[in-house]
C-alpha cells in the first residue's frame, strides 16, 4: 500500500504539472529597462564571455594575439599590391595605403562584430539549455570581442600614420568616433536580430558571410566615392541612385573614418552634409536597435527548445 500510495501522489503532481500553462523562462515581456538592468548585472558574466571567445579564437597559436595584426597588415599588403599597384586602384587616391587600411579597419569592426554575433548563441547553446541568463549577452560578447580586435588594429593604423607623417586634419578628427558608434549601433542590431534567427534557421550564418562579402565591395573601402560619383554620371543614372549609395551606414562610416584618418582627401572625396548624414543614419539606427531587441525579446523564450 505505501508504495501504491507513492505512485499515486507522484501521478497526481505530474497531471497539476502537466496542466499548468507554459510560459518562457525568464519573462520575454520584460521591459527593455528591466533587460538593460538584468545584463548590467550580468555584465562579469559579460566581460567573461568576451575574454574566453577572444582565448578560444587563437588557442594554440604560438603568435596568439599578433594575429590581430598581422591580419589586417597582410590584407593591406595584398589589396595595396594587387588593387593599387597592379589594377591601377591606387591611380587618382594619394596616400592610398593608408586610404585602404583606414576603411579595412573599420570595416572588419563591423564584419567581425556581425559575423561572430551571428552564430554567438548556437555556438553556445550548452550554456543557454542549461542555465538561464540573459541571451544577449551572448551576441554583446561577440561585439566586444570585435571592438578589443578593432583597438588593436587602430595601433597599426595610428602607428602608420605617424611612421609617413601623413597628419590628418584635426577638424576631421571629430568624425572619428561618430563613424565608430555608426558601426557599433548598427552591427547590435544586426548582430541581435541574426543571431536568434540563426537557431530557427541555421542557414542565416551563411547569408550573413555572403551579405558582408558583398557590404565590403559596396562600401568605398577599395575605391574612392567620387569614382562612384564620376560612373554614375557617365550612364546617365538617376541622382537617387548615388544618394542610395551614399547613405550606406557603412558606407557613411567608412567615409567618416576617412575623413578623420586620411590626409589625401579634399571636399570632392565626400558627399556634401556629411556630419548631418551620419547623424540622420545614428538616429534611425538606435531606433532600428530598439526594434530589433524587441524581436530578440519575441523569439529568445524558444531558443532553448530549438537548440
């Protein structure tokens, strides 16, 4: 009889479980302060997170974080080479090695925050089945991984500068760092938005290497606006075309970090109202961060079920 008994209450605990209504863990409909406020507290978890993808990234290399250097200089020598010397790139754009490195470098901070933020919860899905935390600070840790990789990147680009004595102009400096959080708003976005879509459909991880493949080449990184300029007036393409082109976020913060780093240019290398452009751009993109973190919020209650 006892051990009837057992069986019965543990039958009758299962049915009062089985009837109760299932919501996500965690609470998806958190406002976005309450959210912002549970990954500030979780913000040692946070810097852990950037630090062990930063470890996992060059484990085993004898170099280790040289290769943070030695990357971008070997792009720079090739594109430099290849591009400029060989295909004649270089032909119209002065101190273009510094021109091609200065948009490499910020480039590659929007390539590797969204690349990496793309695949940041699937890589990690033990952590997100087994415990619960909050599931942005898995794409925000990739990002700032990225932003300690872009640091140390803009040491060989400074360090560059200084070396050829190809000072910029310090007016221009002032649109360092509004390209700089140009790339960071939007790659969040990006990054928080693909990397929930990546558990449900897994083939957005190669979408993203295609779409910033195809973002490099579009942006003026390789090549000058006003050669984009000059082309669209040769076909006789309708103005809006260049005014598309042109109000790229990335393609505003390249322009803008050349603006800052880059002493060859002149007013005809860049579009006019470039600060308020990229002003325009800021402003639409923390909204485009508002509503992508409330589409992470409507999908993250189910991450743990598809991975």
């Amino acid at each position: 009889m006892p051990d009837e008994a057992r069986l019965m209450t543990a039958e009758a605990r299962y049915t009062r479980l089985a009837e109760l209504p299932m919501r996500p863990v965690g609470g998806a409909s958190k406002s976005p302060g309450r959210r912002l406020r549970e990954i500030a507290q979780h913000r040692e978890l946070l810097m852990l997170l950037t630090r062990r993808d930063l470890q996992v990234r060059y484990r085993g290399s004898a170099l280790g974080f040289l290769w943070t250097l030695i990357r971008p200089l070997v792009m720079l020598l090739t594109y430099y080479l290849i591009l400029g010397q060989v295909l004649g790139a270089a032909k119209g754009i002065p101190n273009f090695g510094i021109y091609i490195f200065s948009g490499l470098t910020i480039y590659m901070l929007f390539s590797e925050s969204v690349g990496a933020a793309a695949g940041s919860i699937v890589n990690n899905g033990g952590l997100v089945k087994k415990i619960y935390l909050p599931r942005e600070i898995f794409p925000l840790a990739s990002v700032g991984g990225a932003i300690f990789l872009f640091a140390m990147q803009m040491i060989v680009l400074v360090g560059s500068v200084v070396f050829f004595q190809q000072w910029p102009d310090p007016f221009g400096l002032l649109y360092l760092f509004p390209s700089i959080l140009l790339v960071i708003v939007y790659s969040l976005a990006l990054g928080l938005l693909l990397s929930a879509l990546n558990v449900y459909l897994r083939d957005v991880q190669y979408i993203t290497e295609i779409m910033l493949t195809l973002l490099m080449w579009a942006s003026p990184i390789v090549y000058s606006w006003q050669m984009v300029a000059d082309v669209i007036a040769r076909f006789g393409l309708p103005a809006w075309t260049l005014e598309l082109y042109t109000n790229n976020p990335l393609t505003l913060a390249v322009l803008g970090f050349h603006r800052a780093l880059w002493a060859g240019g002149t007013a005809a290398d860049y579009p006019p109202d470039l600060a308020l452009r990229m002003g325009v751009a800021g402003v639409i993109g923390l909204a485009l961060l508002g509503l992508a973190h409330l589409l992470f919020q409507r999908l993250q209650g189910s991450l743990a079920q598809e991975l």
